[in-house]
C-alpha cells in the first residue's frame, strides 16, 4: 500500500473498531465524542506521519493515540467525574488505569455489540443503514451521501437525529439478552439484507453495482457467524445468498460499466470460489427445523449458479424455490421475479397472465418484464412498456440502457 493511500484505508480498516471499544468502554451516550476522538487521531496521524515518517506498525500508533486522547478527553468530561469516575473507585479503579481494550477479541465483541445497537428499530431502516457505514464501516459523510444520493448536510442530520434517539432511550451497547435475541437479530439481519441488495442493484447511484456496500454487507454478517450465539441458520443462510450474488459480480457489468443481464453473462467470469463458499454455508443453514427468506432466497440464487441442469430443469426448481418464498412471505416483486422463472420454465403466455395481476405498475422493472412477455407476439405492446419502463428509471445509466434496447425494436421494424 502507498503511503498516500495508507490514511484512507486505515481509516476505513481501523476507524470503526476505535470508535465500537471506546462506546463499549464509556458508554454508547458518548458516540459523537467517540468519533470526533477518532477522527482527531486520523488527523493527527496525517500531520505527524507527513514529517516524521510513517512508523513501523501504524495501527499500534494509531490504537496507542486513540487511547492516550480518550482518557485525556474523558478525564475532563464532567459526566466522567461526576459518574464514571465514583464507579470506578468503588471498584477499586483509578480513572488513569482504564482499560481501554484494543485486542482483537475486544474489537470483535464491540464491533458485534454496537451492530445491534444501530440497527435498533428506534430508528428508521435508512438511518440504521446510514449509522451502519458511518460507524461500523468507516464511510465518510460524503461516501454515505453519495450511496444514498443525497447530501451531506441531510446524512448529518439523520446520523445526528438516529444518535439522539439511541442516546435518549438509553440504548446500551451490549448483545440482547437470550430471550430478545432472536427479534434484534432479525432486525440486524434486514439491515444487512438491505445494504447488500442497494450494492448489488443500486436503485439510487449510476453504478450498477456498489461492489464497497455488498463486501461491508458480507463483513458484517461475518461478525455474526464469528458469535457463538448469532451463528445460527438463518445467518448461514443470508452468507450463502451474499456468496452466490457476489460470484457474479465480474458478469454482469461490461467494459464501460452497462449492465450485462443473465442469460448473456459470460459464464467463465463467475467467481467458482465464492461459489464454492456459497455452498458451505448454505449446507451449514440446513441445521435445525427453521426454513426463512434467506434460505428460499439463498437456494434460488444456488440454482443461477448452476450451469450443469438443463435450462428448463434449472427454472423449473428456481420456480418452486419462488413458489415456497411467496409462501413463507409474500412481496410484488419476489412475486415478479418468479413470474420471470414461470416464463422460462413453462412460457410466455402462462407468465404473461401471471404478471398482469401484479400491482408494480410505477415500478419500471415490472414494465421491463412485459415487454419482454409481449415482444413475441405484439410488438406495439413491448413497446409501449419499454417506453414506460424507460420513463420510471431511476437512473441516467438504466434509462439508456432500455432506449438503447428500443432503438433497436425500432429500427429492426
């Protein structure tokens, strides 16, 4: 790594596990002071290393800056002496001897704690995103903004409004006891489901795919199978689905950044290793009785990695997978995508009756679907809905996309 990339990517690395063990040392109340210690030591790094040098280990400078800063910083805090401090002599503790643990272990359990912090649902699910890349990712306000297509001044107010919430419902970083477990973990788990699916279809940004959401997704959820108590199933199951849509990634974007749909992907281009992983942990979800939308989710996205089924084998069980989904949890466009495996399963005709009786009619995706039903047989109709689908893109990139695709019905008429 170049010494003039080295602050940014230790930044990214090392400011979020700072930031987990100093909310878990003093107390989650402390969040914005946490970060601002951080970010003090981020800069300081950049001024002492730009004329000294970089050291030898820069995360132990770091790690020993950080600390020196917040026990300095706390030790004049009036909360500190008022309330930290008489509790820690009580326990026969001076406030210069502190811990502040910066081990690995520590890292890991603060880092897991302060996951299920910030996706408490005392907060809206965007604001757990946003809280999720600011604090447990490293992401800078703008990276957050320009991920959600915002502006920094707006993802400031909603970090600021998710953090008051927290602070005034005294929330604790600390794991939900065995009996509230399993409803946070499903909380955290949605969070993480959704910060994956904005990188790997972003609905907002010219970029396709968001490949630093999907990997910071796929880290969290790695804290969670690292937790003797959160890895379970269903966590196993969401990793398969993450592993699975992940070894695409290279196939569905060409040189220029367009997207490549399925059936043109060049097969040779698909990741065989995270596959591989895909598959160890989607064996590992089918421990115990609990079938979730993970699981439905993560066996469908098996099947697109198959190459060895015949084609009509393949959609046959990804339109049984999506049958069961619909099922377990019904949503209009789960219901959309399985009335594409209809299509290709059993043919046009039959999806095309289907999908007419799914209500996604702003959604440009759903008009996508039936012009490609309708493209065989009236081509008025598939063009008309390629013009709608290309007027509700949310996006400059998907918009061309689509008149690029209608240009050539046009012409080829």
């Amino acid at each position: 790594m170049e010494d003039r990339g080295l602050i940014p990517e230790l930044f990214r690395t090392e400011f979020s596990k700072i930031v987990a063990v100093l909310c878990k040392t003093f107390g989650l109340s402390h969040i914005e002071l946490a970060e601002d210690l951080v970010s003090d030591t981020f800069l300081k790094a950049a001024e002492t290393w730009g004329l000294k040098g970089v050291p030898d280990n820069p995360k132990a400078w770091l790690y020993t800056v950080a600390k020196n800063k917040a026990k300095d910083t706390f030790r004049r805090q009036k909360v500190f002496q008022e309330k930290i401090q008489p509790e820690l002599m009580h326990a026969g503790t001076s406030a210069e001897a502190v811990d502040i643990d910066l081990s690995e272990h520590n890292i890991k359990d603060s880092q897991l704690q302060m996951l299920f912090a910030v996706c408490n649902p005392l907060v809206s699910a965007e604001a757990q995103i946003s809280l999720a890349l600011r604090i447990l990712c490293g992401f800078s306000i703008p990276e957050i903004a320009t991920a959600f297509l915002s502006t920094d001044q707006t993802i400031n107010k909603r970090l600021y409004r998710a953090k008051e919430k927290l602070r005034k419902n005294q929330v604790e970083l600390s794991m939900p006891s065995a009996k509230d477990l399993d409803q946070r973990l499903q909380n955290v788990l949605l969070v993480l489901y959704l910060l994956f699916s904005e990188g790997y279809y972003s609905s907002i940004s010219e970029k396709h795919i968001r490949k630093d959401l999907c990997i910071e997704a796929m880290r969290l959820t790695y804290l969670l199978l690292n937790s003797e108590s959160t890895n379970l199933p269903k966590v196993n199951a969401l990793m398969a689905l993450f592993c699975f849509h992940a070894s695409r990634f290279d196939a569905r974007t060409d040189a220029d950044g367009g997207q490549i749909i399925y059936d043109q992907q060049n097969e040779a281009d698909w990741d065989l290793e995270l596959i591989e992983k895909g598959n160890v942990f989607l064996n590992r979800s089918g421990k115990g009785d609990e079938i979730s939308k993970y699981h439905l989710e993560a066996i469908i996205a098996y099947w697109h990695t198959q190459t060895a089924l015949e084609p009509l084998q393949k959609w046959e069980h990804i339109l049984q997978s999506y049958n069961r989904l619909l099922q377990l949890e019904y949503s209009p466009m789960a219901a959309l995508n399985r009335t594409y495996a209809l299509a290709r399963a059993r043919g046009k005709k039959e999806a095309l009756q289907e999908a007419l009786k799914i209500d996604l009619k702003q959604n440009h995706l759903y008009h996508l679907l039936l012009a490609e039903l309708y493209e065989d047989h009236d081509s008025s109709k598939y063009q008309e809905h390629l013009e709608i689908a290309a007027a509700l893109a949310k996006t400059e990139n998907e918009r061309n996309w689509i008149l690029d695709k209608l240009a050539r019905t046009t012409k080829k008429n």
